[in-house]
C-alpha cells in the first residue's frame, strides 16, 4: 500500500487539499501499484505532452495539465511517485496544481532523469510505460537506452482506469452541464447570416469564461452535415441546418462531447431530417447495451447495424469513451472487445450518410447498474430552431423558482 502519511500531510495550493483529492490521489495510486502487481513490474515510467490525445498519462497521475512542454513522470512501486518537468513555467504551474508532493516535483531534463531513476532500480527490472509506441523517436532510443525491460502497459492501464470514480463522473457532469449551456448560447445567437466563425467565437468565448480548459469545438453548415470541422466564414442560412459539436474538457481537465443539429426553419432539409431521425434511432439502439457485462464492440455493431438497415452509411465508429484525455484511448469500434463496466463513459455520435447527404449528432453516456444516463440530455426531442428556442424558454422558467428560492 501507499504510504498514506506522505499523502495526508501533502499542501499545495496553500493549503491542504480538501478530502475528496486525498482520497481520488490514493485511489489512482493504488490503481497503479494493483497495475504493478498483475504485470509483475517494478515501476512506471509516463510521459505526456500537451496536445490533445496524448496527454492523458500525466494528467492521470499527477492531476496536472501540461502547459506546453513534455513531461515525466517516474512511479516506483509502492512509493510516491516523481513529476520530472522541463521547464519553469511547468515546473510553477506543477507545484500549484498538481497532488504530487513538493519535494516529488523536479525540475531538470525530463528524459536524462527518467533514465537515472530506472537504472536506479537495478539491472534488468521490469519498468512498464504508457504509449511508448507515440514516443519520439530520439526520446524513445534514449529512454531505452537503460538496462530495463520496458513493457508496453496500454491495454491493460486504459481498461483498469476505465470505470470512473465520484470524483471523476462529477467534473465529467459539470462539464457536461457547460456543454448545455454553450447549446443555450448557440440557440440565443444563431441566425441567418451570421458566419460559422462569429458563431463559435462566441461560444469559445463562453466556454472559456466558465473554465473550459481545452476545446475542440466545431460545427458545419453546408454541404454534408457529417462531417464536422473547424469554423469556417460561412454564412448560415435561413433554410439551412448547422451542426454544433461542442467537445471540451471542464475545468477539472476531464472531457465530455454534446453535438446537435439546427434546422433552421420547419420542414427544410427533408432528407437531412430522415439522417437526423436515423442517428437518434441508431444511438438509442447503442445506449440501450451500455451495461455492465456487454463489450464496447457491441456498442459499435448495434449503432452502425441499425444506420446500414436503414439503408444508410456510416463512419469508421459509434464514438469514444470519456475521460482525463479526448476519447480517453477507447474507440468504438468492431475491434474493441473490452467488457463494459459500472461508471464508464462513452460518447455516442455515428456519422449518418446518404448520398451528398448527411449528419452528425452526439451524446455522452454514464454506464449505470440499471442502464446509461445521458449527461448531456438537452435539446433531444426536436431539431427545429422555434422548438429548441421553446424548450430554452421553458429551461430557464424552470431555473428562475430556484434562483428565487437560493436568494432567500
């Protein structure tokens, strides 16, 4: 076990962590030493960068978020981990954010440190590391350069911090509440002849205001509604349909997706509209199997099944899971054979095509005992603009009572 007096006494941010971090902090260490133990390993080596996809590594451990620069970090077995940082600014922004004890936060070069704390450990130690396949190469023969056999724990690290923590389906709902919140502030701004680029300039501007950390939001607004990409200067148009995807980490750096289409007008798009009825179809089909004891492949084969039966083609996925990092390393896909368990996360949002024709829409999932929850259930019933304006009405009547009720 860890040596939880080190923990307990650890005071960043001026002044101890509140309990619930002690407590996340010794879970995830505990999960890594249980990692240790199954693949009779030594120690951890981890190394992220901050670009998204490959970030996930650190964040999990040190509950940091890198600025700009690589980073490692060093776990021996049943000790507390090392955070090796690179550069100043990380180096600060490490001593105020992350749980790892002060004296555990090194600054120096990451990679030259990494390789002394594993010949630390002695010749021909099994050291397991995260990803090593993503590593640059001149950091990849350095790294291996030590007298280590280095095993590749991926698979089975990503499948064991899966099932997701209160601490963790807390910041996942909060952010999820945000994305809700940015489709509010879409429905309030949009109209026609305002370009994709004024539109979610905006709503970056919101998310951000509200603690958004990072954002991969997107949309389109003509051509094939399928396929999202980043705003262009495009005006919308009066009787045309946008698509809002709005996939962000929350200010606790955990991720969430919500992606809705805007069919301006009543009865445009008619053919779009039967895309927009298959993938809601499509996704109900695949939340229907997100319980404990299906595997994610199921997920991926009830989702495209239902889209190619209705005479339709699909995408390469169903979606994702959700978590510390953009997709968190689990694709739906026919490949994953990965058995779903109680609190994992999944983000559903098929591509639906026919033709020159086509549609993006997405939710994200809490896998429960009794079924999936959707975090981001809000504008699900209808995708014309007067009606989801109707429902953001009655949203916020429902909200002022409890404005109310807080001031008194």
């Amino acid at each position: 076990m860890i040596n939880t007096v080190h923990l307990t006494t650890i005071s960043n941010q001026g002044g101890i962590f509140l309990d619930k971090y002690t407590l996340e902090r010794e879970r995830r260490f505990s999960l890594m030493n249980t990692l240790m133990d199954r693949e009779n390993l030594d120690a951890l080596v981890f190394t992220s960068s901050a670009v998204q996809t490959d970030e996930v590594a650190i964040k999990y451990l040190t509950n940091t978020g890198l600025l700009a620069r690589r980073a490692f970090a060093f776990f021996k077995k049943n000790e507390i981990p090392y955070f090796i940082l690179a550069t100043q600014d990380e180096y600060v922004n490490a001593k105020s954010t992350s749980w790892i004890p002060y004296d555990h936060i090194l600054l120096g070069d990451p990679v030259k440190e990494a390789v002394q704390m594993v010949t630390s450990l002695g010749s021909g130690k099994r050291v397991g590391i995260y990803e090593p396949n993503s590593l640059p190469i001149l950091i990849h023969n350095e790294l291996f350069q030590a007298d280590a056999e280095f095993v590749d724990i991926t698979a089975p690290m990503t499948v064991l911090r899966a099932p997701k923590s209160s601490f963790e389906i807390d910041l996942i709902q909060q952010a999820s509440d945000l994305a809700v919140h940015s489709m509010d502030y879409i429905l309030e701004h949009i109209r026609p002849g305002i370009t994709e680029r004024e539109l979610l300039a905006g709503a970056d501007g919101y998310l951000i205001a509200n603690g958004a950390q990072e954002l991969l939001v997107m949309c389109v607004s003509e051509g094939q509604h399928s396929f999202i990409h980043k705003p262009k200067n495009v005006a919308v148009k009066d009787d045309g349909v946008l698509v809002y995807s709005c996939e962000f980490s929350g200010s606790g750096g955990y991720w969430t997706q919500l992606a809705r289409a805007i069919f301006m007008k009543r009865g445009c798009e008619p053919e779009v509209y039967q895309l927009y009825q298959a993938a809601k179809a499509a996704i109900q089909r695949g939340a229907e199997l997100l319980r404990p004891g299906n595997r994610v492949c199921d997920i991926n084969n009830a989702v495209l099944g239902y889209i190619k039966a209705a005479g339709y083609s699909a995408g390469h996925w169903a979606g994702h899971a959700m978590g510390a990092d953009l997709g968190d390393g689990m694709p739906i896909t026919s490949e994953c054979q990965v058995e779903i368990r109680e609190n994992m996360v999944f983000t559903l949002h098929p591509n639906v095509v026919s033709g020159e024709k086509g549609i993006f829409y997405g939710d994200t999932y809490l896998v429960t005992s009794n079924g999936a929850i959707n975090l981001t259930a809000a504008y699900n019933e209808s995708p014309y603009l007067e009606d989801m304006l109707q429902e953001l009405s009655n949203r916020k009547q429902m909200q002022e009572p409890n404005k109310s009720t807080d001031k008194r």
